[in-house]
C-alpha cells in the first residue's frame, strides 16, 4: 500500500469515527447515512481496487442486506427514514457503526476480498444479492 493510499485510508477512518461521535455536526441524519455509505465505497476503491463496473454496488448490496435483516419485509428506504418510521431515530449511529465493522472484516488480515462470506456477519448471516469475488487488496 503506497503513503497516499494510507493516508486516504486514515482520513476515511478518522471522518467516519467523527460522524459517528457527532452525527450532528456533519447534517441532517440522512445527510450522514450517506456520507457514510460514501466514505466506505472511496474506503473499498481504495483497498480493493477493481474495474468500477465490479464494485460500484458492493457497498449498497451490502447495505440494502443490512437493512434487511433489522427491518425484515421493509421497503426500499434509508436507514434514516426505516428508523423514523418506528421511532428509533436514536439508533442511527450504532447502527451505521455496526455496518461500518461489518464492511472492515470483510477485508481479512491477508488483502483478500471475501466471498459470500455469511459468517463474517453475526447472527444468521445476511441476505447478500451480489457475491463478494476474491480479489487482491494491495
């Protein structure tokens, strides 16, 4: 990993911690939902970089799986919009912060994307869509 991809990577991690400590400061809750799916899509070009069409919904598969399994049967909606709906709006930074670990351990100690790897995920596992191809992370 070159000094550049470290210090993407550091400042991706330091910015995600910051809109988790303070979601207030960054905007609106739905405004920090999706900077945060933001930040972890440039995190995974960054550490896993594939040809765009490859990866451009990795990230949102896994969210959109995510979602599923805290809101079974529930529309196509943000995070933001499930929680205000069952008044649970106080749940948004666990939550993200739960998905954001989730999204790191998909990265293992040796640089290679898993694949379709339902026991990285507590519990059940999830829903996944898509598969998680094995691919270099250097």
């Amino acid at each position: 990993m070159t000094p550049t991809e470290r210090r993407v990577l550091a400042f991706i991690d330091t910015r995600l911690e910051s809109m988790l400590r303070a979601p207030a400061v960054w905007g609106s809750d739905e405004s920090v939902e999706l900077q945060v799916l933001q930040l972890l899509e440039l995190r995974l070009v960054v550490m896993a970089p594939l040809p765009a069409l490859k990866q451009d919904r990795r990230v949102q598969d896994a969210y959109e799986a995510y979602l599923l399994r805290i809101f079974p049967g529930a529309p196509p909606e943000t995070l933001t919009s499930l929680l205000a709906g069952s008044k649970r709006q106080a749940e948004l930074s666990s939550l993200l912060d739960r998905f954001i670990k989730q999204q790191r351990l998909l990265l293992h100690a040796g640089g290679v994307m898993l694949r379709d790897r339902a026991d990285v995920w507590s519990g059940k596992g999830f829903p996944a869509r898509g598969s998680y191809e094995e691919t270099a992370c250097i």
